[in-house]
C-alpha cells in the first residue's frame, strides 16, 4: 500500500530539515516523467559545492525519500 499524500509531505519536511543539518539540499523534480514518476524524484545536492551527492545514478533525479533518508542516516556527520 503506497503512502498518502500528508505523510510524503511529512517526510519530505523531515528529510528536508535533516538534510540543512549537513549543508544538503533536498531537490524534488518539478516535472516527474519516464522512470522518475515510477521511481524517484530526488537527489541531494551539497550547498557548499553545488555537486550532486546522491540520486543521478543512472538518471537525473533517480533516488525516492526512503533511499535519500537512509543515504542521510548512513553518511552524514556534523559540519564543522
């Protein structure tokens, strides 16, 4: 059973605020099409460098909310 409308816009607020925590930013796709409505829809992009870190293997925007939060929990450690 897929997620409702309130509880994505639940996670996305959560991945996006744990996200800030790291110097991350949280980039959802503003026209899905193809793979991207199927799967995905994200990617992670580091502030400082403006580099992609996270959800362009394959294709731009290739990673859903559960991969990009378990990629955040996996990866990530306080900035100085």
């Amino acid at each position: 059973m897929g997620k409702g409308r309130h509880e994505i816009a639940s996670q996305e607020r959560r991945v996006k605020r744990f996200a800030i925590r790291y110097g991350l930013h949280l980039m959802k796709a503003q026209k899905p099409f193809g793979k991207v409505l199927e799967h995905g829809g994200y990617m992670l992009r580091d502030e400082e460098t403006r580099d992609i870190i996270f959800g362009n293997k394959g294709y731009q925007f290739s990673a859903d909310l559960d991969e990009i939060e378990a990629f955040l929990e996996a990866n990530t450690r306080p900035r100085d």
